[in-house]
C-alpha cells in the first residue's frame, strides 16, 4: 500500500499496519540512529537505543497522535531512551567505582537505588565465587572500611597479602562488572 502522506501513515499504524510501520522505520531508522550515536559515541549502544525506540512506536502505536508531527513524537521518545541509556551507564559506573574505592559516597533516586541495589546483589553472587579468605579480605576493607593495616592486624598476615588479595578480587570483578556499563 503507497502512502501519499505522514498522517496517513500514522493512522494506519495506530490499526497495526506492518507496511505503514515499515514507512516509518525506513524513514526515519538513520536519523534516529545518527541521533542516538552523537549522544552515546557508541554505534553498538545507538543501534541498541534504536531498536528500542521502534519497539516503543509499534507498543504505543495505538496512542499516537496523528493530529501532532510525528518525528517530534519521534524523538521525544528518542530522547528519553538516549536519556536512561545515560543516566543507567553513570549509575553502573558509580557502583563500579564505588566498588573498588569504599571511600566514595553517592545519593540515588528511588529508581536508581533498585538498579543499584541489583547491581549490589551481583556483587554479592559475584563474591561468593571467590576463595572465603579472599572474600573476607575484599569485605573487611570494601564493606567494614577497614585500611590494609588494621585486616592485616585483625587476621594475623601482612599488608602486602591484603594488598595482593584486593588487587586479586578486583581483577575478577572488573571485567565482570564493566559488561553492565
């Protein structure tokens, strides 16, 4: 079916055409791509944005409103996603970084604290794959805030096995943990 207008497209969205949504996606897929990649700097991330956008279009599809610039709705919804993508990958590095430096402290909205409390949940998973005494090390000096010095004290070894013990457990986690960057 040719589409002479955008309103007419729309309209044939909002009744679950699959051509009409094609139209849509051929022309406007690049603009919200290129959108998407000026924010992220990452081709894999705005193809990812991307994908969800569409998505969003065809699951509201039937709320559109065909009386309003389609591309304006476009990408306002292009905008929210870039926006969470963002707003998740600073949250993710938060806790990554505070992962490894205790010393640092964050304030969370209700939304980010469950993400971030989710990423603490994998932490702890993550934890007990490690060797016990290593784990009681990492807990010490990340959990109870204790210096390389008093866990040495506290389990009779040296401050160089703490040391190689944390560097140990953070080389682990690290490349784990950035995959959810």
């Amino acid at each position: 079916m040719p589409f002479i207008d955008e309103k007419e497209v729309i309209k044939s969205l909002k009744q679950s055409n699959v051509k009409a949504f094609d139209w849509i996606f051929a022309r406007y897929h690049k603009k919200v791509l290129s959108f998407c990649h000026h924010y992220t700097s990452s081709k894999e991330e705005a193809e990812e944005i991307g994908q969800a956008v569409f998505l969003a279009i065809w699951e509201n599809r039937l709320v559109i409103d065909d009386e309003r610039p389609f591309e304006t709705y476009l990408f306002s919804i292009a905008r929210h996603h870039v926006y969470n993508a963002l707003k998740k990958k600073t949250y993710r590095k938060a806790f990554l970084e505070k992962t490894t430096d205790p010393t640092l402290e964050y304030d969370f909205d209700t939304e980010n604290q469950i993400f971030f409390h989710d990423l603490e949940d994998l932490l702890e998973k993550l934890l007990t794959l490690i060797p016990p005494k290593r784990r009681e090390i990492f807990l010490l000096s990340r959990k109870d805030g204790l210096s390389y010095k008093q866990i040495a004290e506290t389990l009779h070894i040296s401050e160089n096995t703490v040391d190689t013990q944390i560097r140990n457990v953070l080389n682990y986690l690290r490349p784990i943990l950035e995959k959810f960057l």
